[in-house]
C-alpha cells in the first residue's frame, strides 16, 4: 500500500457515491472484504499504519462535515424524497417490471430461452422496427441470460464463469511471482465485482468486461506454463 494507491482509492470511491450506483456500492463492499481476507496480513500491518490512520481519519472527517452541512439546513423533504427514490423510485420499479416480463418469458420456454437478443423484441410485443428509444433490457444480466439461453444458457454460462476462478485459484497456487500473483487476484476480485453488479445491469457484449476476462486468462495461461516450463 502507499500514497498513489490511497489517493486513486479515494477518487475511485468518490465517483461511486457521487453517481450513487446501488450496484457499483453493493459490488465495491463485497470486494473490499473479499481482499480483506485474502490480504488481511498484508493490509494491516506496521507499514501501513499512517496510511489507514489517515484513511479513518478522512472518512470521519467527510462524515462530519456532512453532519455539520445537515445541521445547518435541514431538508427534510429532500432527504426523505432521496431516500424514497433508493428503494422505489423510477429505476427501481422500471426494473421490477423488466424481472417479470423477463420471468414470463423464461416460463414459456424454459429449457432453451426465446433466443439470445430476444427479450427487448418480447417485452415490446415484437415490433416491425426498433423502438425510438432502443430496445428494452432486464438490467439482471443472469435473469436476462435465463430468459434468452433457458436453463441450459444460464446453466452453461454460470459454468464458464466458475471454471475462470476454478483455474483462478489453481494458477495462485502455483504461482511463485509476487507480481503475477498480484495481479491475477486484483483481476478476479475485480470480475467478481462485476459479477455482483451485473445484477442491476444486462449488457453483456461490454468491450472492457471481456477484456477483463481475457486478461485473467492470459495470467492464468503465463504462470502455468512457466511452473511447466520449470521457471
């Protein structure tokens, strides 16, 4: 840890609760504790004690000064308005409406899907042309593969996942360099993050998602072969 890391750490974090994206919070959490306890030794330790101890003191700090900005100006209305729109607002009942859809859909062909790509067309009535404003989604990549692909795509899909961490954690455990072992857990632990947040989300033909993807398997693909190549 140092003071390049805490400092891209905090921007990171603030964009998050800035854009206030339920799924990116949700999935930076789980994240978090999942490097906590894969790295607890290496995050707290000696060396790292002034850069945690102004890690808390900066969140106590934002905090406070949040507390002291409320009680200046109190609005209720508005906290209580934004509170409201967390757990049911617009997006919140869009993708209510898309789960159900997306459950009937699922219900009428359960074993192979109405096909992949198919949702947006079958939750429009099935269209002559695109609608203006683009072809709806479920924003739950897993209930959308289960309404396209059935059980078997769901199924086949969750499988390809598994086998990347499966091989994941055969390549960690025979990697000798700190460096490649490094970067093979940040890139799963950061997949697993989208993986969590793919379920608010359902755009699965995202460029920098696979390239994620191909990168983990490249890491896997280099420490292996040099543990069979004896270097």
């Amino acid at each position: 840890m140092n003071l390049i890391f805490v400092a891209l750490m905090m921007v990171y974090v603030s964009a998050i609760i800035l854009t206030f994206s339920k799924g990116a919070i949700l999935a930076l959490v789980i994240t978090f504790l999942g490097i906590l306890v894969f790295q607890f030794r290496s995050i707290f330790n000696r060396r790292n004690l002034n850069y945690l101890v102004f890690i808390v003191i900066f969140i106590v700090a934002a905090g406070a000064v949040s507390i002291f900005s409320f009680r200046l100006q109190p609005d209720f209305e508005k906290i209580y308005k934004n509170a409201y729109d967390v757990v049911s607002g617009g997006s919140v009942m869009e993708r209510q409406e898309a789960y159900l859809v997306a459950w009937d859909a699922f219900s009428s062909s359960p074993v192979i899907g109405i096909g992949v790509g198919g949702f947006g067309a079958y939750f429009s009535g099935y269209p002559t042309s695109a609608p203006d404003y683009g072809w709806p989604i479920v924003n739950n990549q897993y209930l959308e593969v289960l309404a396209e692909t059935g059980i078997l795509g769901l199924c086949s899909f969750l499988l390809f996942l598994l086998s990347i961490f499966y091989y994941s954690l055969l390549a960690f455990r025979k990697a000798e360099d700190k460096l490649l072992r490094a970067v093979l857990l940040a890139t799963n632990f950061a997949l697993l993050g989208v993986l969590i947040q793919y379920m608010t989300f359902s755009t699965l033909y995202i460029m920098h998602i696979w390239l994620l993807i191909g990168l983990i398997l490249a890491t896997q693909n280099i420490i292996i072969n040099r543990n069979r190549d004896g270097m």
